[in-house]
C-alpha cells in the first residue's frame, strides 16, 4: 500500500502475530485416578496449570523474538542467499511454536481462568492468521500453498506488445504518471494475467484454513479474524459497516467529482457519468489511493506556494537531520529523546555497495529500547511526513515496553498505523512555519488543494480497506464459492468503490490475486481502522491540546497536555480491550468518523458546490 509502511514490532508476541513462535514442551499433567486403576489419565487443567503455561511460552517468546528479529534485520540491510536463509528458517521455526502455542492454549478454552490469563490465551489463539489443521500432512500442504502463491506474486511480471518485460514496480510506476487511456488498460490486465494459476491453490488453502480455524473453535476463518477486536465477531463487521455509512457521502462527492474530470480528460465515451469508473484510470494498479492523478483534478489556483523538498534543501536538511527534525516532534510533547543507539543502528540512507529492503520500516530489535528505522531516504517533503509517521511507531513500541510479553503490542491491528499516520497529520503548515521550513502560512484559500492531495489518498483507499475482507469473509464462510470468486470481487468494487474493471472479466481470472494481501494472506481491516482512527485522535488531541484552528490546520507540536494523553494511551500497549485505549485520548469507546467529514469539511463543502447539476453515484 501507497504510505502505508511495515511496523516490525518484533517482540516475542509479535512474532506470534506476524509468523508465530516457540514450542512448549509441557505435556498435559497426568495422575491416578484410583488405587484399584493402575493406568494414568489426564488431570483436568486449572488456571494454575494455565499461569504455567503462559510463563514458560512467555520464556520462549522473548528469547526466540530477539533472535528473530536480528535475523530479519540482518536479512534486510544486507540481501544475500546467505541472510535470506537464515531469515526464513527462524520464520519457520517461529511458525512451527506458534502453531504448538495456538493448540495448547485451546485446551484451556474451558478452563476458569481470570480476565487477564484469558486474554493472553486469546491471544496466542488468534495469532495465526493461517490456522494448520492438526494432521501434519495437511499442515505441511498448507505451508507448501502459501510459499508457492507468494513466490507467484513474487515472481509476477509482465511482457508488453512490445517485448518489454515489466516488473510489478515498473509497472506501478507507469500508472502513476501515464495518461495514455491504451497503455493503462494494457498494463492493467498484462499484471492480471499472474493470478488464474493462484485459483486452485487459494481456494485449498482456504479450505485448510478453514480446518484450521475450526479446530480452534471458531466457525471460519473469517470468523476467526473477527475475534480479535474485543467484541462478538458479527458486531466488529456491523461496525466497520457503520462507520462506512459516516464517510460513504463525502466518499460519494468526491467519486462524482473525480469522475467528472477523468471524463473531460479521457471522453465521456470511455469514462461514463452515470457510472462506476474504469479502475485503470485512478493512478493506481488497484485504483486503492487515487493520488497520482492530483494533476488531472486539482482545483485551480491551488498551490500552496512553498515546496516543503526545496525548503529542505534551502534549510541544508540531510537525512540525519530530517530525522531528528521528526524527533523533536516527540520530545516537544514531553517524550523522551530516543537512545543514542537509534542513530548508530539504523538504516537512512541506501548503501552503494550491497543490496537492500528500501521499503520504510520502524523496528524494536528487543522489545525495550533497541529502536531503529530502515529508509532509504529521500531529500523529499514527503519523505520528510513518512519519518515522522515511522517514529510513531517507535514511540508507541518504547512506550509499551514494561508491559507484559503478551501485550507488546498496538491496541488493535489499526493502532499502529493510526499513531503514525495521526502524527503525520500534524505536518501541517503551521508546524512548518514553528520549526523554520516556511516563513509565511498560506491563506485559507489555499487548503482545497492540501485536502484534495490528501483525500485522494485517504479517503478514496476507505472504500477499497473495508471491501477486500468483506470479500475474503464471504469466501471463509462459503458465501462466495469458487466459480463466484471473480464476479464478486468486482461486484463488491462497484458497491463500495463506484469502480469498475474496464474490460470484461473471465469468471475464473481471480483478480483477487493481483493485490498482495489475498494471496499472501494478510488481514486488511487493519488498515480500514487505521483511516478512521487516525482522524479521531487528531481531532482528540487537537481540543485536548487547545487548538482553536480548524482540525486541517491544527498540529500538536510542542503541547505536553497532548503528548501526555497520547503517551498514557501508548503506554497501554494491549494489556486492555482497545476501546479502553480509545476512551484514554477520545473520550470514548465507540470510534466515530465523524472526525473526517469534520477535518475535510471545507474541501466536502467545495465539491458539494462543483458537483451541482451532475448525476453522481454509481
């Protein structure tokens, strides 16, 4: 995803959620029944044999996570044969326990245990996100699935009419910034020609899952997935479906907009107005974040009048000094300064001499305080919004660090992205004038263009976050069956997107298998939270802070009243239900979207007023 970074919070429970861990060696304590009865059965468990249990796994977690995690830094800043083999066979080792912990921990699913055993019984159940079934042929089938879709999409690429072969980044690349209606369309379907083979393995693999799932005693996978958000599995897509319905109308207006434009560039004759929008055209592979296509839709008169990229180069920022430039964000709110052993342990820039994962990651090597991120940074305004959101990330890790093992970790999946992306949000003009980059605040006038860059981000990738769990849920449930993948795929796009596949689809073309997450199998509702979360601390911490600006225009830089609500917040790690989190900064325990429609209020009214007359929806 566009802006949305990998968090490595590679703790021992981490582990467990990303690949999962170690194995427990107890074995179920056995004793007499009788003096007459000479065979031995198993005792029942107590919450005592449980306390044991979770000590040992907790051992085994914080040992095998430090060691997983050197391997996966070692393996991304120097990429050899070598260092990839060493990073897969402690992902396997870690995935082999994390399956051994899932079952055991089962076992107590009836057993008294209190609250807080529970909840860390839970957790190490709900960690796999691809449950084996307990039959070893079958779990090593599952694994062999998973690797051979992965290297699929891995190995994806795409020859053109011409000859050329294109990788799925270069192809990316060509999206954002062609306007040939002909040379869209043909990379489009060209990188959907990799996924028809995934079929058969996806839908096996779902089954096995699905085994998997149940024999932890969840109805599906789906269902599975569902449960980890501290509320009965239907009520969680009951609310992802509420808060949708909360930005669905300015979702609407700025589609119908959107469309109008892309018409007068390309013809109403290829982009119709009274219908969904060819997903080809939005700047994107998946038509997920429609950014790249500013130019074709920003309003006029729209530029701010300062570039942050020459700011930077006028104010001799390097890389180490955007970077701390982020770092004095935190320390204004009151947190501490990060260890010295962040700047001598991290990656900023990309070496000449080896090969590495560029992609921005924020790391806790051993869930304390060995803090690092790994950038290839670039001397860029937007570079300089992606270090502050990745330092998010490393604030939240340190401030968990003295909770238990078990709670080392985000709220919910959505926590982390949101800290990050809140802290991002706060790169408003304002904070630029406070730390020097600009001399003067633009006017008002100027925010239409700022909030466009930024709902053609945020608020059109809402609609694709809910729909591709909603999608995956209904294949778990057996809902949608095999010879219905495709047709609902797109059936959902165009419920939820208003986006359409611009040349007929074959039925059996799994187009779910062109977006990384199907096939390798990450849940994606953790980004939908995110985009909602992100706006609702924003505005939380604006009021809490004392803003009087419009939330658009707030930054929290230098309130301590801000940070220490945030911090206390962080602090929590997972160690309680995430609505007791969210009530820390919000006020509340329900999330509420209407931070949103509040923060894009002026843009919402401005695309109200270019959208009279027209036929919008879709």
């Amino acid at each position: 995803m566009k802006n949305i970074t990998t968090t490595f919070k590679l703790t021992g429970l981490a582990l467990v959620i990303a690949a999962s861990l170690t194995a427990c060696n107890k074995e179920t304590v056995t004793a007499p029944v009788t003096q007459n009865n000479a065979e031995k059965v198993a005792a029942p468990l107590t919450a005592k044999d449980a306390q044991v249990f979770l000590d040992d796994v907790a051992k085994e977690m914080v040992a095998l996570g430090l060691e997983g995690a050197r391997a996966q830094w070692i393996y991304a800043n120097f990429i050899t044969e070598d260092t990839a083999s060493l990073a897969a066979e402690s992902s396997q080792k870690s995935t082999e326990a994390g399956v051994r912990f899932a079952m055991q921990a089962a076992k107590f699913d009836n057993v008294e245990v209190n609250a807080t055993q529970r909840r860390q019984l839970n957790f190490l159940k709900q960690s796999l996100v691809l449950p084996a079934p307990q039959d070893s042929k079958k779990s090593a089938e599952l694994a062999q699935i998973g690797a051979k879709l992965g290297s699929i999409y891995g190995k994806g690429s795409y020859t053109t009419k011409t000859g050329e072969k294109l990788s799925l980044g270069d192809m990316t690349s060509t999206m954002a910034t062609s306007r040939d209606y002909d040379e869209l369309l043909e990379l489009w379907t060209g990188w959907r020609e990799i996924s028809p083979e995934m079929k058969h393995l996806y839908t096996r693999q779902a089954e096995l899952a699905n085994e998997g799932a149940n024999g932890l005693g969840y109805k599906d996978l789906g269902a599975m997935w569902r449960s980890n958000y501290d509320m009965p599995a239907d009520d969680f897509a009951n609310e992802l479906d509420r808060l949708w319905g909360q930005v669905k109308p300015l979702y609407e207006d700025l589609h119908c907009y959107v469309r109008t434009e892309l018409g007068e560039t390309y013809g109403t004759d290829k982009v119709a107005q009274d219908k969904p929008i060819p997903a080809h055209l939005l700047g994107n592979m998946w038509a997920q974040s429609w950014g790249n296509i500013y130019d074709l839709v920003a309003p006029e008169d729209a530029d701010p009048g300062y570039d942050v990229t020459k700011q930077l180069a006028k104010h001799n920022y390097d890389e180490i000094g955007m970077v701390k430039g982020a770092e004095k964000f935190f320390t204004s709110l009151g947190f501490a300064p990060l260890p010295e052993t962040f700047y001598t342990r991290s990656l900023f820039t990309k070496p000449a001499d080896r090969d590495v994962i560029c992609h921005a990651s924020a790391w806790d090597l051993d869930a304390k305080d060995d803090l690092r991120i790994k950038m290839c940074i670039q001397k860029t305004g937007e570079e300089f919004n992606v270090i502050h959101h990745e330092l998010g990330h490393n604030f939240y890790q340190r401030a968990y660090k003295d909770q238990p093992v078990y709670f080392q970790n985000s709220a919910n999946d959505g926590f982390h992205e949101a800290i990050g992306d809140t802290i991002a949000l706060s790169v408003t003009p304002k904070y630029l004038k406070e730390i020097g980059l600009i001399d003067t605040i633009p006017d008002e006038s100027k925010d239409i263009g700022l909030l466009m860059k930024q709902a053609l981000d945020k608020i059109a990738f809402i609609p694709f976050g809910l729909m591709v769990d909603q999608w995956r849920w209904k294949v778990y449930s057996g809902e949608i069956s095999p010879e219905n993948y495709n047709t609902a795929w797109w059936e959902l796009r165009e419920k939820y997107q208003g986006v359409t596949a611009p040349v007929a689809r074959d039925a059996d073309a799994f187009d779910p298998g062109a977006k990384y997450h199907v096939p390798g199998g990450v849940p994606y509702s953790r980004y939908f939270l995110a985009h909602i979360q992100q706006f609702e601390f924003h505005r939380a911490l604006c009021e809490i802070s004392g803003n009087t600006d419009p939330i658009h225009r707030c930054s929290i830089y230098n309130s301590k009243e801000a940070g220490k609500a945030l911090n206390t917040m962080l602090e929590m790690g997972s160690s309680q239900p995430w609505q007791q989190a969210y009530k820390v900064v919000t006020g509340s325990e329900q999330m509420d979207a209407t931070a949103i429609l509040d923060y894009f209020a002026p843009l919402h009214v401005w695309l109200k007023d270019k959208n009279q007359g027209k036929q919008c929806g879709f």
